[in-house]
C-alpha cells in the first residue's frame, strides 16, 4: 500500500494568508494525485487533480504542484470559507488518501 | 448527477448491513463506482470499487467480507457488509469516477454503527 503523507496536521492561519500544505507518498506516484477539501458534516470536495489541474468551477486561489513523491497545495489569499480540512490523494495503485490538514482560523 | 446513500445504520458485531447508492443523471455502468468510509473525526479510507468493465476491487481491511454489486436496471450500486467489526463503524459514501479518473461527485454518505 503506498502512504500518503501529510503535513503539518492542523495549521492556525487568518484570512487573507498564503498557504501551502505538503503531502508526500511512500513511493513515486507520478502525478496521480488529487487534493479534496471537506467541510464539516460534508462530502469531500475535488478541487485538484493530476497534481496540478483545478477542477470544474475551483477558484482560481488554489493551485497545485508536484510530481513523483511530493506535492504541494497552496491556496494564495483564503477567504473565510477556506477552513476545513484538505486530503491529499493517490490514484497510482489502490487509492490511498493522507490522513489530511485542517486549516483553523487565527 | 446525483447520488443517495440509503441503508445505514445500527448492528451488532459480526453482524450484516447492505448499502445501497441510488445514481440520476448517469448510468452507474458509464464510470467507477467506488465506496469511500471515514470513520468518525478519522480520515479517509477507500473501501470498494466496481468497475465500469465489471470487475470489483476491494480494501485489505474488509476483503472477504464486504462485497460490491451493481444494479443496472435500478441504476444502483450496493455494498453488502458481513462479518461487521468495531472499525468498520463510519459514514459511507459512495463516489463516482469522471473524466479526469478522479472521483467528483460524493453521496452525502450514510452511518453505520456497529455495537458489541
């Protein structure tokens, strides 16, 4: 199984601030990954795939890099409505996703 | 497209569940279909998937036990759970693949407890 690794687990940031959150696999991906954003109570919501395309109707503000074991997320400028916890993603083998980041509010 | 999650709820250890997830705006045979749990205030965990060709894949944790089918008439994908454990207590939802490979559309997902 290949882990899905990320960091840092919670990150306290105000609005207005840039982010990057990291997740690293266990072995070369390629570019397999996807970043999904869940809200409390929600489903969780593909913002990024292939490691570097937003999905359908995702705002501009996130974009996504990285190729073979490490990717990043970064989300340039959060609006309020940002926080939530945020998976990465691998499709290269049977999916597995990283245990995730939450965003809290400063 | 649209997907409802049905048929959680509350059953003893080693007890037996069926999840049903009920598809509109496309034919569960066009895509993946896949079943995703997270058990609570935990992660993310991909339980099962039946693919579009026909065949079915499944998580270590519960192969064996759990087992996926697809109804094309119904336009419904369900997933029989047996042999049911403490750790398998989570919302399920059910996702389907798109174009991209990736899974866009999510049920809302529906509990599943399990007591001893």
């Amino acid at each position: 199984e290949i882990v899905m690794t990320q960091s840092p687990a919670t990150l306290s940031l105000s609005p207005g601030e840039r982010v990057t959150l990291s997740c690293r696999a266990s072995q070369n991906v390629n570019s397999y990954v996807a970043w999904y954003q869940q809200m409390p109570g929600q489903s969780p919501r593909l913002l990024i795939y292939d490691a570097s395309n937003r999905a359908t109707g995702i705002p501009a503000r996130f974009s996504g890099s990285g190729s073979g074991t490490d990717f990043t997320l970064t989300i340039s400028g959060l609006e309020p409505e940002d926080f939530a916890v945020y998976y990465c993603l691998q499709r290269y083998k049977w999916p597995t996703f990283a245990q995730g980041t939450r965003l809290e509010i400063k | 497209v649209q997907l409802v999650e049905s048929g959680g709820g509350l059953v003893q250890t080693g007890g037996s569940l069926r999840l049903s997830c009920a598809a509109s705006g496309k034919s569960v045979t066009t895509d993946n279909m896949s079943w995703v749990r997270q058990a609570p205030g935990k992660g993310l965990e991909w339980v099962s998937v039946f693919y579009s060709g026909g065949g079915t894949n499944y998580a270590d944790s519960v192969k064996g036990r759990f087992t996926i089918s697809r109804d094309e008439s119904k336009n419904t994908v369900d997933l029989q759970m047996d042999s049911l454990r403490a750790e398998d207590a989570a919302v399920y939802y059910c996702a389907t693949r798109e174009s991209t490979g990736y899974y866009l559309q999510w049920g809302r997902g529906t509990l599943v407890t399990v007591s001893s």
